[in-house]
C-alpha cells in the first residue's frame, strides 16, 4: 500500500573508602576453622596509610610453615566441585564479599580462605603471590582490585586459569606478564558487573542459568503468570502513519542515533586481506562502502530532507515549531565498540580514513564494551585460548545502557539537544530504505515513549527474536502489561510454540529486529534507579547464557586445540522494554473507553511498536553464505538481493519499467537482472524519489547509480551502464573538512528523454561480486560532477563508453545536433552563483494540502 504523497518537491528557481582490616590494638573475631596467616616464605605486606581520622589500614601477611606441612581438614577446593555445589559456594562468598566496601578488604578477605592460602604457597602459586604482592605495595583501590581478580579464581572454580598449561611454556618472566595481562583483562569483567558481584556474581549467574536449563526451569519471572499476546502496532504502510512519519522528519533536530558496533562478527570470517587478521562486521565491504558508512548515509539522508524543509537553520523547539534561530545540529551518534578482532581500533580507523564521513569526531562518542569470559557447556570451567588467556567475547548489546551511564554517554546527548534515539544495528543496512525510522521515531516522540520496536514479519522456525505484548501477574496479584521481546534462544523455557498464521509459513508473532526507539529521559532516569537500587532490571536485561554454539579452545589436560559448547553471560539491549511497566487495569480501562472514542488502548503503554514489510525493516549481512548454497537468509548476499528487491518497488513507484531481480538461483548464477544503487539523500522518502524521477525504463542487465541528492530524471532509458557520480551529493565540506549543507554548493543532474545504450556489466566475469559492488563493465556511461556543477541533458542518446567531467562552478548542456540524437552539442558554461534550478520542498497537512 502505498502512501499518498506527504511531501512536495516542485521544480523552481572518587574511588571507594578503604575499611580497616587490621587496625592496631582491634582484632575482630575469625572463625574457628580459619587461620588469618598465609604459609609462604616470601616478606610479608605490611603497607600503611591513613584513612579519615588517622584510621589506618595494613594489609598484613605472615609467614606460618606449620599451615603449609599440616593443610586444615576444612580446606574446600572449588575447582574439584560440582555445578551445584559450586554455584551454592559462590553464592555463599558472595555473601561474605558484599559486606566490604574496598578492593583491599576484599582482597584480605581472600587472602584468610584456606584454599587460597594452598595454592598460593606452593609451586607456582608462589609466583602469582608475588604479582598479588607487587599489587599491593602499590596501596591504591585499582591495583588492589587487579589483585583481587587473580585471586577470587581459585574460589571461583578457575584455578585453571592460573596454573593450567603453565609448565615450560611462560618462562623468563613471561608467566609474570601473562598474570599482569590477565589481571587487566578480569579487572573490566569485575567493574561492569559489580552490580552482581563482579567476576564471582558473573560466574554464579551463569551457573544458575545453566542449572536452570538443566531443570526446565525459565530464568526470569519465576512465581509469576506470564501470559504473551500478539502485539498491535502502527503499520507503516497506513495512512493513520502519515502524521508519525511526519512527526519523525520534524522531530530530526532533536534526535541522535546509537550503533552497538561491539560484536565479533564470527559467522563472517571477515579477514584483512593483507595481513589475514579477523576484521569485525563494521567494515564490511557492501555496496562499496563499509557497513558503517552506509549507516551514517543514512542519517544524512534524513538530515538533507530536514534540511530542505526549514531550511539552513531550525527551530530550538524543532522545526515548524519555530522559535530561536540556531545553526545546523549534526545528529549525535554514539557508538559502542569493543575490543573484539581489534574492534575499537578498527573502526577508529574507519573514522579517521573517512575525515569522520564528514562530521567531525565531534559528533561522535565512542564507548567500550567490556569483554566477558566463555564458560564451558560441560563444566562450567572458562574456557582458555592459552596460558593464563581467557577466552573471551563481547558480552552481549544489553550492556550498552550501563556503559552508556558509566561513560557520561546520556549526559554528552542531553547537551547535544537530543531527546530520543534511534539504535541501529551494524549487521542490517535496510532499516534506513523509506520511512521506516521516519514512522519510528515519530511514533515515539508524538506519543513521549519511552522504549519501541520496528518489527515485520517473521518466518516460522527462524532463528530471531519475536515481539510480543506480555501481561504478566507477580504474586501479589498485580497485572502489568508491556510490549517486549523474546529471544528464540529462550523460546522453550518461556514454553512459546513458534505457530504460523494460517496458510502461511510466517508465525503467529512479529519479528525483532532490533531497530529500537529510545525516549532518552525515561531510559537514562531508568537505569539511574536501577543502579540506585542495586538491581539488575535495567542495567543487566534479558540475560541469556547460550550454549549452544562451539567453540575452540585449548584442552587444559592435554594441550591440544579442540571445540566444545561454550558460551557467555549476555544481556539483550532490546530487553530493557521489560523494565516499562504499566498497571493492566490502567489498559484495561483504555480499552473500554476505546471502543467510543476511537482511540487505541496501546496508547498507554510506555512501549510501542511500528510494523512494515521486512524488506524496509530487516535484511542483515551477519553470516557467510556457504558454498553452492542457495540460503541466503542474513548473508551479504541475501541482503543485496532484498537490497534490489526495494530498488524495483521504488523505481516501478516512479513509473519506470525494471526487469525482475531474478530467482534467488538465478541470482547467485549470474547476478540480478538489474543494478540499482542511489544515495539516500535523494529521497530517502520514496514519495520524494517518486517526484525526481518520472518514468523511463531499465533493460535486462541494465546498471544505474546515483550519487547525487538534486536530480531530475524524466523518461530515461538505460540499456546498459549509467553512473552519476557527484563529489558534493549535499553540498561542499568547510575548511575543516566537515560537511555543510547547502542547496547554493551541491551538484545537479537533469536527464529528460536521454537513452543510455552501452554494453554494460560484463555478467560472464567470475570476479563479480554484487553485493560487494565489485563489478567488471564493458562499457558504461559516467557523468562526474565536481564541486558546485551542473549536468543538463535533454533528447538525447548516450552511446558506448562515455565519460563525461563537468568542472566545479561550470554547466554542461549535451543536446543532439542535425536532428540525430546520437550526435551531440556539448557546451561548458560557468554558472551564476545561484543554481540555474532548484526544488522547493513543501510538507502537507493531513488532508493533502500544503503548508
């Protein structure tokens, strides 16, 4: 269903306080079975200094031979115990760990355990005592930290981490630096969940969730009567969406937009092609341009349409609402990295290869995801891709909301005039086509929500999330409702059939696709209250331990690589829905004084859901196609195939004539039937598109580009390759290098009644690779513009290669000469200094009129 067109486009002219441990002349009581000595030989710590009122603190150690040749009947050794009786081990030292309010009473604390005291006072142990000593002579709250880290494994079930493969390997003082890079390594892992208890809550949690799974038990809502319904939503396609859509383009100077760039991209097996080292999905080379770039494409494109709409400056209240006049705001973005495949530093490089697209690194807020240890299916032992070398992943999006709070990332928005957000995902480049973000975000801003879905159709059996309204009964009694997600991971423990609608193979329930809306007041105040409160609702959502995938590592017995089921504590970002509650009864009244006034009773809700087509949603690049394989679902091939499938529905809105795309055999055979790229900022509304290009036709095999925002494209025929490439698609760059839009500096193209004919593709090439844009050509027609220049070609035919330049400041006329359209008149003129034609953009009101 198409939308009847909203806009015109007409031709015209402080660190924690340290607790006394052993203060002079106070002893406090120990427990009978534990003795507060270490049995080791080396100098003992005794490190001093004031605390408040001339408190002090000592970390103190002695020397007790007698421990070491009569080890205590009581000594439990954590490594040797079952999942059970490990996971009640750590729950218990938890316990006693939450009663301190320092890294050095903490680390005291460890140093009393029997256990400990072993290990460390025997062979190797006596090296990793001496690193702990090493820590703590430095006396700061840091480095006691690190120190505990090392330590707490031995509690923890992962003293293997500390002595396994060890033997003839680390020499030389290599065994020391490994400890050193390891205690860095925990040290993340320890801050980001000290909500849970650090490294030890991670490793009771995932060890709770396994015994869960285990026991078929759900994780979450325990005791409480959950009941999941289809959610209603806002479908895009509607008219009753036109007025959110144009609420979204409004709503522009007030948005930002924040990638999770974090993840390792495995299922990708992207690899430098100079040095063969893992490349994370960012950079992937699609269309011609990283993933990355095409997300900050995107957000131009929406920010060109704003542009000239209000024009070179906006309203501080936004847009048509007027009020006092500022200078162009850049859409903030905020990007999670991590230190996976050289994540962080990758697409730092990205940024800076690019001049920052443009931007500036002022726009930009980079923030790391912490990476988390992987915990064996079969044991719940870490997995170790060497000595003293975790293996490790990123833990999960969901822990982007608290990194967002620790690193100031919600304040830097509020001072950028952001109010709400759009999270995008890196793997899915179709989420800018059309309106969807548009129909998003202004859903979300008319409506003051605080957490929304873009979501589609899902196909029975996939492997992603659904949406669902859950209405859920705690044991009190009380009823909430909310729209979330479930992962398909979880599926099971929620006890959710994956049913298809009638005759069709797409279920009952709408994917996620984690394209999200963030009302950034009500999620920021959220996650401060989580924190305030010590819970882990919003801080922590959705936590998953999947362990259904392989993984390498190295056997610890034998040294030998090998796979096994493994996974990590991960937390969903989309998940944080769930802590958006709202009284059932308040719904229920809405919904009774709906049905006479017309009105919705999902309005209520602090959660919301727009629903499109999947193509205008989702088509991810997040995994390598196999081999001869025809399933392209969620590979860069597929992708560009839905990519292509858009292209046509767009171009046939124009009235142009395109051949089909092909089957998907057909496809990775040869190639689609046609080739269309564009960059956004010639719509991104296809409505708009719709205005600037008004019939023609592409052939079978036939290849357009545009790269270019002012173009006017009547009854062109294209037989072959045309590319229209512009250097100032928007306007030119500042001295700084940052772009500046502008109507006066951009390029312009008018092409009416203009055949194209060429040979084009050379579709026989075996170095084709369309979705990389990688393609060989025969022949093609290319028009450049440099800078501030114009293209004007009007009843003509472009034959064979053509290359044609036309000079920044200058016009170019083509027109055909002795009445054959194939011989052409080219004359080069320079330009006024206002363009020789312009558009005049103009929003409708909801009746079609304009304003």
């Amino acid at each position: 269903m198409s939308l009847v067109p909203m806009l015109t486009c007409r031709p015209a002219g402080g660190r924690p306080l340290v607790s006394a441990l052993d203060q002079p002349g106070r002893q406090g009581p120990k427990p009978s079975s534990r003795r507060s000595v270490l049995p080791l030989s080396s100098p003992p710590i005794h490190r001093t200094r004031a605390v408040g009122d001339a408190e002090e603190v000592r970390l103190s150690t002695t020397v007790d031979e007698s421990m070491e040749s009569s080890p205590s009947t009581s000594l439990v050794d954590s490594s040797s115990l079952s999942t059970e009786a490990l996971a009640e081990h750590i729950r218990a030292l938890l316990v006693e760990l939450r009663e301190l309010n320092s890294y050095a009473a903490k680390l005291d604390m460890m140093l009393r355990r029997e256990a400990v005291c072993m290990f460390l006072g025997r062979g190797i142990g006596r090296e990793v005592y001496a690193i702990v000593q090493a820590y703590a002579a430095k006396d700061n709250e840091d480095d006691y930290r690190r120190a505990y880290c090392l330590v707490c494994l031995l509690e923890i079930g992962q003293k293997h981490v500390l002595c396994g493969l060890v033997d003839g390997r680390l020499v030389n003082g290599a065994y020391q630096a490994a400890l050193e890079q390891l205690a860095g390594s925990l040290e993340g892992v320890e801050e980001f969940y000290d909500s849970i208890g650090g490294i030890a809550g991670y490793q009771m949690t995932a060890l709770s969730i396994m015994l869960q799974t285990h026991a078929g038990d759900a994780v979450t809502g325990r005791g409480n009567t959950v009941e999941m319904l289809v959610p209603e939503g806002l479908d895009i396609r509607s008219q009753e969406a036109k007025s959110s859509i144009l609420e979204g383009i409004k709503a522009m100077d007030r948005i930002a937009e924040i990638y999770p760039l974090g993840g390792a991209g495995d299922r990708l097996g992207l690899q430098c092609e100079e040095t063969g080292d893992s490349l994370p999905t960012a950079v992937l080379p699609y269309c011609g341009r990283s993933l990355l770039e095409h997300l900050v494409r995107d957000v131009q494109g929406r920010e060109y349409l704003h542009f000239r709409l209000f024009g070179g400056h906006i309203g501080v209240g936004g847009g048509l609402l007027g009020g006092k006049s500022e200078p162009r705001r850049r859409t903030p973005i905020a990007v999670m990295t991590s230190m996976a495949k050289g994540n962080h530093n990758r697409v730092m490089q990205l940024f800076k290869a690019n001049n920052w697209f443009g931007r500036g690194p002022e726009s930009f807020k980079m923030f790391q995801q912490p990476m988390v240890p992987m915990v064996k299916a079969a044991d719940g032992r870490w997995a170790l891709g060497g000595p003293c070398e975790v293996v490790m992943k990123p833990g999960g999006h969901g822990v982007i909301w608290k990194l967002m709070l620790d690193n100031g990332v919600f304040d830097w928005l509020e001072e950028q005039n952001a109010h709400s957000a759009i999270v995008r995902q890196i793997s899915n480049p179709m989420a800018g086509q059309d309106s969807t973000l548009l129909a998003l975000s202004g859903a979300g801003v008319s409506g003051n929500k605080a957490f929304g879905f873009a979501s589609c159709e899902r196909v029975v059996g996939a492997a992603e999330g659904m949406n669902v309204m859950l209405r859920e009964t705690d044991s009190t009694g009380k009823t909430t409702c909310r729209i979330s997600n479930v992962e398909y991971t979880e599926f099971t423990k929620h006890g959710i059939e994956d049913k298809a609608v009638n005759g069709s193979n797409h279920s009952l329930f709408p994917a996620n696709t984690n394209v999200l809306y963030l009302g950034l007041e009500h999620v920021k105040r959220k996650v401060e209250q989580s924190v305030r409160e010590g819970t882990i609702e919003a801080i922590l959502p959705g936590m998953i331990l999947n362990l259904n995938k392989s993984i390498g590592h190295v056997n610890v017995e034998t040294g030998v690589e090998e796979c096994a089921p493994a996974g990590r504590l991960e937390c969903t970002m989309q998940n944080l829905a769930d802590c958006f509650k709202v009284d059932a009864a308040i719904m229920d009244d809405a919904r009774a004084s709906g049905m006479a006034s017309n009105t919705s009773p999902i309005d209520v809700l602090e959660t919301f859901l727009v629903y499109g087509p999947r193509s205008k949603v989702t088509s991810s690049a997040k995994r390598k196609r196999s081999p001869g394989s025809l399933k392209i679902h969620q590979t860069p091939d597929g992708s560009f195939y839905d990519l292509q499938q858009n292209a046509k529905a767009m171009l046939e809105g124009c009235g142009m004539s395109v051949p089909d795309v092909g089957s998907v055999a057909e496809y990775l055979e040869r190639g689609p039937g046609f080739v269309c790229l564009y960059h956004p900022a010639l719509g991104p509304l296809w409505d708009v598109i719709a205005q600037k290009i008004v019939g023609g036709r592409l052939h079978e095999g036939a290849e357009i580009q545009l790269e270019i925002a002012e173009a006017s494209l009547t009854n062109v025929d294209v037989d072959g390759s045309l590319l229209v490439i512009a250097d100032a698609v928007m306007g030119a760059p500042s001295d700084d290098g940052t772009l500046e839009y502008s109507i006066d500096t951009c390029a312009r193209i008018t092409l009416e009644d203009v055949t194209v004919q060429n040979a084009g593709i050379d579709y026989e090439n075996p170095h084709n690779v369309f979705w990389r844009h990688r393609v060989m050509r025969h022949e093609t027609c290319r028009i450049k513009l440099l800078g501030r220049s114009e293209f004007d070609a009007a009843g003509v035919v472009l034959k064979g290669n053509r290359n044609f330049v036309v000079p920044d400041g200058h016009r170019m006329t083509v027109r055909s000469t002795e009445g054959d359209p194939a011989r052409l008149e080219i004359t080069v003129e320079p330009l006024d200094v206002v363009p020789t034609w312009s558009y005049d953009y103009t929003l409708a009101s909801e009746n079609g009129t304009e304003r």
